[in-house]
C-alpha cells in the first residue's frame, strides 16, 4: 500500500471520528497525525519535509498548510477559510480516544495546561503513553475552551 493509499485511508479513519471537520481540516489533521506518528515527533519542518516527499508538494507549502491549520479564520491565506473550532473536537475526541483504551489500565490521563489563559483552563486528553507524540497541536482560543 503507498503511502497515499495509507494517508487516504487514515483521513476516512479521521472524519468518521470528527465528523463536524470540514474536508480540508480532515485532510491536514490526517496527513499531520500520519506523519507524527512515522516520525515519533512533532516539529513542523520534520513533519513538513515527510509530507513532501511521501505525498508530493513543496516543503513550504506543507508548513504553511501545517501553520494555518493552528490559525482562526480571520488569519489564513485565501477565500473560504474556516477555522477549527476545538470545543467541538474536544468530545468526540476524548471518545475515540477512550474507545481505543485498554480495561486492564484503568486510569486515563487529562492533562489541563492554564497557562496559555490565565485563569482559565484548557485541556488535552492525552494517554499516558503515546497520545502525546500523536496529537497535532490544537489551537488555543480563548473563545473555544
């Protein structure tokens, strides 16, 4: 299977689970998340450079796709850009990820970083072993969380 074939696959595997994403949003979460996990890592320009060569397309093009996804709408380049609304994502997410846990580790991990707003809180739902290498970063809106 190429790595398109796998990528395509995975981006089903993606919008099945989020469905309130839009198409593009599925596709650059989907090819992120494949590559982070190829990588073990989350740096942009390593991620941006797998892209390129698995699937095709500039190293820049893939960075600024990887960059903007983090963006509000407001901020992106071009016509009809949407912007992700993480508060939507946060559910679904959590459920996909607590549908993949194991009964015999009965704890699951929330990590909450309030750094980034003050006072209030935004989470992450992350496993105690490698959710943290597998999830892109969400944006930290202040009107999402």
């Amino acid at each position: 299977m190429t790595y398109q074939e796998q990528v395509c696959q995975w981006e089903q595997t993606v919008s099945s689970h989020l469905p309130q994403l839009s198409t593009p949003q599925v596709r650059v979460l989907a090819c992120w998340s494949f590559a982070l996990v190829l990588l073990k890592s989350v740096g942009m320009t390593q991620v941006s450079v797998c892209l390129a060569l698995m699937l095709g397309g500039k190293v820049g093009a893939w960075r600024q796709k990887l960059r903007e996804w983090c963006y509000e709408a407001a901020d992106k380049k071009g016509e009809q850009r949407a912007q992700l609304e993480v508060a939507m994502c946060f559910a679904p997410l959590l459920a996909w990820m607590v549908s993949w846990w194991q009964a015999r580790e009965p704890q699951l991990v929330l990590v909450v970083d309030a750094s980034a707003l003050g006072q209030r809180e935004l989470g992450s739902p992350c496993g105690s072993r490698c959710w943290h290498n597998w999830l892109p970063p969400f944006p930290r809106s202040g009107r999402c969380w």
